[in-house]
C-alpha cells in the first residue's frame, strides 16, 4: 500500500466514523446534533429543597444541590445545561432537548423527556451499606421504621465510580467502586462479618440484603437488585453525580420552546449558508484548480466535523456556532497558506510533484503554529468557562483539529491525484 492509498484509507475511515452518530440519530428520532435552548429549547423543571423536618436549609445545602444536579444531567459539561438559584430555596434547571420531540420515547418505557430528567435530578439517591447482622431484611423494607437504628458501614458518598452491568447471570446490575478510605472500611467490615447478612439500601429502602461469603479487597463489588437495563443505567448515572444534600419536590415541568425566535434562527441559518457559499466561489476564482480541492475539502471538512460534533454529545448554541464558523474560517486560511507558497514553487520552475511537496514541508509550520495558538486559547476557555462559553471552546476545539486533518490529509490527497492527471500548471498558479 502506498501513501496515496493509506491517506484515501484514512479519510473514509475518518468519514464513516463522523457518520454513524448522525444515522444513528436519525433513525431513532433525534437531532442530528442536539441544539441548545437557545435554537431548539427543552425542558424546564423548577424544584424545591425540602429538608427533613426539624433541619434547617443552609446555603451550602443549595450549592451543593446545584453541583449534583449538574454532575447528574451534564457530567461532562458539553449539553449546555442551565441550573440558577432561585431565591433561597429554589433551583431552576433547563436542560436542551436531545429529540425532535418531548413527547414519550418507544424504548423508555414510554416516558416522556420530562419525565426521564425529573427521575434523574429528582431522586436522592443516597445509597447506603448497613451491617443488619444474622437477620436478612426484606427487599422494600424501610430501614428507617426499625426502633433500633442498624450501623451504617459505607455510603454513597464514599463512591469514586459506578457504571451500569451485568451480574453472573446476565442480569442488570450497578458496579460500583470505591474511593481507598471506603474500601479499606468496605474490605474491613466484609473481613470480620463473614457468613452475617449485609444490606443495601438506596434511599432508606432495601434493594438487596445478600450474605457475606469472604471478605471484599479492592472496593469493587455489583449491587443486584431486580434492575431494568434503563433503570440501572439511572441508578449509575445518579451514584456517579452524588446523593442531594437536601431532598427537593418538584414545583413546576414544562417543555420551552427555543428563546431566540424562528425568524432570527432562519435568518442566521440563511447568512451561514450565503457566506459559505461566497467563500466556495471566492477561493475557486482566486485559486483555479486548488480552489476546487479546497471547496471539496471545504464541504467534508463540515461534514466530518458536525459529525464528531453529533459523535461526542455536544450541544449547538449560537455561540457554538460561531465557533464552528470561527474554526471553518481557520480551514480556508490553512488552504490558502499552502496554496500560495505552492504558487511561489511553481514560479521558481519545480515540477507540480515537487512543488507540491515543498508547499506543504514549508506551509505545515505556520499553519500548526497558528492552529496550536488558538487550541491553547480554546482550552482555557473549555477548563475555566461554562455553559455557553464552553460550548464555543469544545466546537471551536474539535473544529481546529479536524481543520488540520483536513488540510495535511484531505487537500493534499486531492491536490496530488489532481497534478498527476493534469499537467497544465497555469490551472494552478
């Protein structure tokens, strides 16, 4: 296989890839990229902190329901979540949504958007290890209705992973894994409890109350409990963010509409695609034939990136899109670079082969060198930022890579089968 053959490998694999998200979508009724509140809208859930009776409401109760609310709904911080403080004791969460509709899902057992992210963010989903001793508990039992409270060994909080499995009969199952101070007390407790029952409870409620065969190094065990594989995906998804520092009711759900009207989104739609469109027709007037490998590159280069956009959950917000555009901008400029400094080869009397070699050699510096300073820029923004600002710096990043693929790979693969077929090199410069 020569090199020509491995690039044109490279760019379909890379084609294929940034297309399975989006035809996966599609056929199953979503987006094609998830689009904020801003140009789709979502749901708006409106809660209220509870505490037990007799326990005061305090201020960091609220900051740390909102921080478990967001580890919960956007761990990774690229959905484009909105949580706000209403008042004292209210929080205010919107969250994007993910399908054309909020109506009820085939597959979810049929609920509703709302519904799904009122069980996420509603429930406490504190979960707790209690030695119970030589007597099994029932699973439903309410351990908080025993006259004697039972001595909790771990909890929740001592939980630095859980992800959802399958338990040794193919059965849904939560894993779980502990931080090292909850699995030395884990491993200590099950070492010294051998043969006596252990329960696990998820809110006060049992789930499982399985016997103690050995002793369990390492902080790694399942919780089983009857699960469906959709709500041991939400039991782990809930462990991961945290249990709620303060139980919450919810006062209000609703699906919104997008908060920029219709008309602005058609009209920033419309001058998106006439600025393309000028810039696909500026760059093959000015550059001939290489204005041509760059409007092909130009469109792949799009596809490619709102595919890895779709692949990677990110939600588009207008300031996403403009630092999608903001990165398209930096692919033409690439293209540009290297094309000129190929005008320059030819001048000096190369051949289009060798030409071609020296205006990449020569151009790849400026072009790495401009790219890695706006990457660093973007990344600080990603760390530091939210919300919006984040989701400028997680497009604008994936953009800037992809922009330099598009240019050492897609362009100068079509440029190369471009000047062995045509010789004439007036097209070129």
């Amino acid at each position: 296989m020569n090199q020509q053959q491995a690039n044109l490998l490279l760019i379909v694999g890379v084609l294929v890839v940034a297309l399975i998200q989006p035809v996966y979508r599609h056929l199953n009724d979503f987006d094609l990229i998830t689009l904020g509140l801003d140009l789709r809208g979502g749901v708006s859930i409106l809660l209220k902190a509870v505490p037990e009776a007799g326990q005061p409401l305090k201020a960091d109760d609220m900051t740390g329901l909102v921080e478990v609310i967001r580890n919960r709904v956007d761990p990774q911080g690229q959905r484009e979540v909105t949580i706000t403080l209403v008042g004292n004791d209210r929080v205010l969460v919107q969250v994007p949504s993910q399908r054309k509709s909020a109506e009820a899902r085939p597959g979810e057992e049929g609920k509703s958007e709302v519904d799904q992210i009122l069980q996420l963010i509603g429930e406490t989903a504190l979960l707790e290890f209690i030695d119970v001793g030589e007597n099994p508990l029932d699973r439903g039992f309410d351990i908080r209705e025993t006259e004697t409270p039972y001595p909790v060994v771990v909890t929740g909080r001592d939980l630095q992973n859980a992800f959802p499995t399958r338990d040794g009969y193919g059965r849904p199952a939560v894993a779980f894994e502990f931080k090292s101070e909850g699995a030395d007390a884990f491993g200590r407790f099950t070492q010294n409890n051998v043969n006596r029952y252990m329960a696990i409870a998820l809110d006060k409620k049992v789930i499982s109350c399985p016997v103690i065969k050995t002793a369990i190094w390492g902080g790694k065990g399942i919780v089983e409990g009857g699960f469906t594989v959709e709500s041991a995906t939400l039991l782990a998804k809930q462990l991961k963010g945290g249990a709620l520092p303060v139980p919450v009711t919810t006062l209000e759900s609703r699906v919104v509409g997008p908060t920029l009207g219709q008309e602005s989104i058609d009209t920033s739609l419309v001058a998106g695609i006439a600025g393309i469109i000028v810039i696909l027709l500026t760059m093959l007037l000015m550059y001939r034939l290489p204005g041509l490998v760059a409007d092909i590159a130009l469109i792949l280069y799009t596809v490619i990136t709102l595919g890895f956009l779709s692949l990677f959950g990110v939600t588009l917000t207008l300031p996403g899109i403009a630092g999608l555009i903001l990165s398209i901008g930096m692919a033409v400029d690439a293209n540009i670079i290297i094309f000129e400094r190929f005008k320059e080869e030819i001048a000096w009397g190369k051949t289009l082969a060798a030409a071609l070699d020296a205006a990449f050699a020569r151009a790849w510096v400026a072009i790495l060198d401009g790219n890695l300073t706006t990457l660093l820029a973007a990344l600080v923004l990603f760390f530091y930022g939210t919300g919006p600002v984040k989701g400028f710096a997680i497009t604008l990043s994936i953009g800037i890579v992809l922009s330099m693929f598009s240019a050492v790979f897609v362009s100068r693969f079509l440029l190369s089968l471009l000047t062995q077929r045509v010789k004439k090199t007036s097209l070129y410069a």
